[in-house]
C-alpha cells in the first residue's frame, strides 16, 4: 500500500511544480524560486507580464490585444 501512496505522490507533485515553475516564468521569473515556499506564494499571486519575457511570449497577449 505504501508503494502505491509513493506513485500517487509522484503522479501529482510532478505537474504541480512544473505548473508552478511555469507561473513563475509567466512573472518573469526563475522557476528556482520555487524551492522558498513564502517568497514564491507571493510571486505565483502576482500578474504576469504583459509582453514577451525572456521565457517567451505572454499566454495572456490576445486577451490584452483586445481588450
């Protein structure tokens, strides 16, 4: 039973940092914030940048295009 609560850890906290990574690059970011839990629940909370950063363009660009 054990080995299949690790499994499903896994399956989970692997999507979650890389979604969480990805927030953070979306701030502008690096994703190793993400190893100083206070800090990055800060930046997860904050808005992305509007323009292209350095990790690419804005997944939001079209809806500030338009608005």
């Amino acid at each position: 039973m054990i080995l299949w609560g690790g499994i499903y850890t896994l399956v989970l906290l692997i999507p979650s940092v890389a979604v969480a990574i990805r927030r953070l690059h979306d701030t502008g970011r690096c994703g190793w914030w993400i190893l100083i839990p206070i800090v990055n629940i800060y930046f997860l909370c904050l808005e992305g940048e509007p323009d292209e950063n350095e990790y690419g363009l804005s997944p939001k660009r079209d809806l500030y295009f338009y608005s």
